[in-house]
C-alpha cells in the first residue's frame, strides 16, 4: 500500500472522531490507519515535504509512528528506497 501526502494537517485530524475538515466521521483517522496496516504486508508513506521539514509539523509525527517509520521523501531516492523497501 503507497500512501503521498505531505501528512501536515491538524493533529486532531488524526486522533480524534470528527477531526476530518470535510466530514464527520465516527472513528479518528488513525484507526483507519491501523486497519491499513493491518490489512497490507507492507505500508510505505511518499512525503513530498522536504525530510528536513518532517519535523515541524506533530501530524508528521503521528502518521510516521502509524506507518511504522516507512515515511520516504518524493525524490528520486525515496522513491526507489520506498520501492526497494515494498519489494523485499
């Protein structure tokens, strides 16, 4: 499973019911992660965000401790090392 997204946005947006901008939903966003993850050997999360820019943002924190650090930059490397990663 291949996630893109920058992965900054609110906090709650992850850990609370509701915290979607554009809907209610019952369950928080991470639960929906977590079914992911349970559902696919393998999780990985392309980040177009600098690495260096990860940092700034707690979401970014959140969605990397939910995917299991499988978070790569959008850049030629993170692509093939995301691909490497999926492949093994």
């Amino acid at each position: 499973m291949v996630f893109v997204g920058d992965a900054a946005m609110a906090p709650y947006e992850i850990t609370q019911p509701g915290g979607s901008v554009e809907h209610w939903n019952e369950e928080a966003g991470y639960v929906w992660m977590q079914r992911f993850v349970e559902k696919f050997k393998k999780v990985v999360w392309i980040n177009p965000y600098p690495r260096q820019t990860w940092d700034y943002t707690a979401s970014t924190h959140l969605v990397r401790d939910l995917v299991e650090d499988k978070m790569y930059p959008l850049t030629l490397q993170g692509l093939e090392d995301a691909m490497k990663y999926l492949s093994k």
